[in-house]
C-alpha cells in the first residue's frame, strides 16, 4: 500500500490529546510511512500535523457562547470540506467535536462518498436522546469509542462500531517528576500544592476563573502555606496569567505537555473543570474536586429541552456509578463550596487516600492495563483504508 494520507480533524484540546496520540499509533504501526494533514492542536503538531488553521477556533462549549460563533465555524466547514477536495486523503477521522466534525463528516458523504469516513469519540447518545445514532449512522463508515458499553447503540443502526478504549490511559499523565517540579519552582517537599485546572477554552475558563479566584480567597486564609500550580494551554494561557496576578496565594504557571504531568506528581489536591483532564488526575493519583458551569440558557436546554440525564459528568464517576471525585457543577458551582471541599481533602490524608484507591479501581475498568487504545484506534484506520482500497 502506498503511504497513505490521512486527515484528521479535532475541534479542543481534548480531541487534541486523541488525535496526537493516534498519529503516534499510526506511525508505529505504519513504521513512519504515513502523511498526515487536517487541524489540531499543540499534541498534534507535536507529531507533525500543520493545522489548516487554528483549532482555538472550534474550542467554544455552550449553547450562547456558540451562537456568536456560527458563521465563522460554518466557512471553516466549507474551507476544511474544500482542502479535503484538493488533497483527496485515503481517510478522514474526525475527533469528539460533532458539532463541526458531524457538518464535516455530512459535507464528505455528499461530496466525496468514496474516502473513508471515521469518527473517533461517541457522542453521549445514552445521555442524550438515542434516535442520534441513526444520523451517525447516516454518515460515517466507522465509529471508534472509548467506552465499552457504547458500540452496542449504534450497531443496532447499522453502524459499524468499535471500542478501542480511551487513550489518555496511556498518556504517560502518570510518570510525572514531582520531586523535581517543586525543586525547579522552590516548593518545599512537604508544602501543599493546589493544581489548578479551569478549563481551555475561554468559553470555560471566563466563566469559572472568577469562581475560581473566590474559591483561593477563601483558601487563603485556612491554608496561608499553599501553593498554587495552574498548568495551562497556549490558547488561554495569556488570560489565565493575567486573572491570576492579584491572588493572594503564590501562584505557579505552566505551560508544555511535561510541566503539566510533572505538577499533577507534585501536587497534592486539584480543583479541575470536568472533562478529559479528570482522567489524567485519576491515572497521575491525583484527588480531585470536579466543576463546571455554563450559562443557565445552555444548561436548560441541554436538561429540559434535549434531555440531557447523566448522573455523573466524569468517567471514573461513571464506570464506578459513585461519586469518586466529588463533582460541583452548575448552581452547585460555588466558591465556598469548592473552597471545602479542596480544604476537606488537603487535610485528610485518609480521604485523599481512598480516592486514590477508588480511582485506581475505575481505570482498571476503563481499560488500563488492557491493551494499547491508540494502536487499536490506529490499526482500525488502517484496516478500514485497506479494506476501502480491496
């Protein structure tokens, strides 16, 4: 087989995350003879992707904060559907994102039936009404989940669907150097460390620094001795350095994919924005207070309108149906609450302890251990390639 082409399309960080770990699949599997093009992130440049453009474009969450958006995100569809024309790729494999990947994916069938068309992350059709999986269905040639129970909804339509688990278990979120990030950034071994998470999208961290920021004042005077760590990403890493120069607390500020693991090993709390980044603290063993909030049109719509019915928003929550990391989201998003809950867990080393544990256990069912999800994910492309080529 000639070296193919593949084009892949994520729309956050997240899906950043899958797709550099899925490019560093295919080329050990293809031993580097495979040409990559589409949009990404820091993790997918890193492994040699151009973006078309910026994929901080496409990080936006939320119904409001969308809308304003719309047009600028529907001309990226027809430029993205246009450079897939010219380029003529052997696959395109979109990631979590089906907002704009699922108009992509739309756009594809219509105009280039013939080039395989891959989605990689399900969308949460067992929350949301099930009747979406018969427009998945309408569209793709392959889904690849990460949750063990999902490939089931959409067989049943006649999509042909594979559990590949999720990659971020072999992320490497777990062999950070704790010892060495205090010694470079003069935090003493025994000190606390806050690892801040608020998001990385300006549509998340605009609506949870602020909470954020009243959450520390209220640490700051039952933990005078801590010290804050917030690692970031480069498309909201001039807002978050500005929100944070007036804490009252010394505040650290990362950016890299290694400074961010090697501050969940030196930290000893993180306050998080629910998202993938809850199972890197799970995988690292480091315990976790959850949030997030959107704005009150989006949440009703997503509950009364759509029907949105989850019982927990984190996947260790999920697998383990407990509430491992505790979770404060929506109008339980509040800084005194927040404030308690990290308190309770800085100071309780038994508490901390047996979330770890619990945690532990969560990833064993998600697939650690098991075998490598981006070289399932990577052989299922190649596969699907060869097979479109017979």
């Amino acid at each position: 087989m000639a070296t193919p082409l593949i084009y892949l399309i994520a729309g956050e960080p997240s899906g950043d995350l899958l797709g550099g770990r899925l490019m560093a699949g295919l080329k050990q599997r293809t031993e580097g003879a495979v040409r990559f093009a589409g949009i990404g992130g820091e993790a997918m440049r890193e492994e040699g992707l151009t973006s078309l453009f910026a994929m901080a474009e496409l990080s936006v969450m939320g119904l409001v904060e969308v809308l304003p958006r719309i047009p600028n995100i529907l001309r990226r569809v027809a430029q993205t559907l246009a450079d897939i024309e010219r380029l003529r790729p052997d696959a395109v494999v979109t990631i979590d994102s089906w907002g704009f990947t699922g108009r992509v994916q739309k756009g594809l069938k219509a105009r280039l039936p013939t080039i395989p068309r891959i989605h990689y992350v399900a969308p949460m059709v067992w929350a949301w009404k099930p009747d979406r999986t018969k427009k998945l269905a309408a569209v793709l040639d392959l889904l690849l989940t990460l949750l063990p129970f999902e490939p089931e909804w959409f067989i049943k339509d006649g999509l042909r669907s594979l559990h590949v688990g999720h990659p971020v278990l072999e992320s490497g979120a777990d062999g950070g150097d704790g010892a060495g990030f205090r010694a470079r950034h003069g935090i003493a071994p025994d000190a606390p460390v806050l690892v801040l998470l608020p998001g990385s999208r300006h549509s998340e961290t605009g609506r949870l620094l602020p909470i954020f920021a009243a959450a520390i004042a209220r640490l700051a005077a039952r933990q005078p001795g801590l010290t804050l760590v917030v690692p970031t990403v480069e498309a909201v890493a001039a807002e978050i350095r500005a929100a944070v120069a007036g804490w009252p607390l010394p505040v650290i500020v990362v950016e890299g994919r290694q400074q961010r693991i090697d501050a969940f090993a030196a930290g000893t709390v993180a306050l998080a924005a629910s998202g993938t980044v809850a199972l890197e603290l799970a995988l690292a063993g480091l315990p976790t207070v959850i949030t997030y909030r959107v704005s009150a049109l989006t949440a009703f719509v997503a509950t009364r309108l759509l029907g949105l019915k989850v019982k927990y928003a984190t996947l260790v929550n999920m697998v383990m149906d407990a509430p491992v990391m505790p979770e404060f989201l929506q109008e339980a998003c509040r800084p005194d609450d927040l404030a308690r809950a990290v308190a309770g867990l800085l100071n309780d080393p038994v508490a901390r302890q047996a979330q770890i544990d619990a945690s532990a256990e969560g990833l064993i069912r998600l697939g650690r251990f098991g075998p490598s999800p981006s070289l399932r994910a990577a052989d299922a492309v190649l596969a699907t390639i060869k097979e479109r080529k017979a």
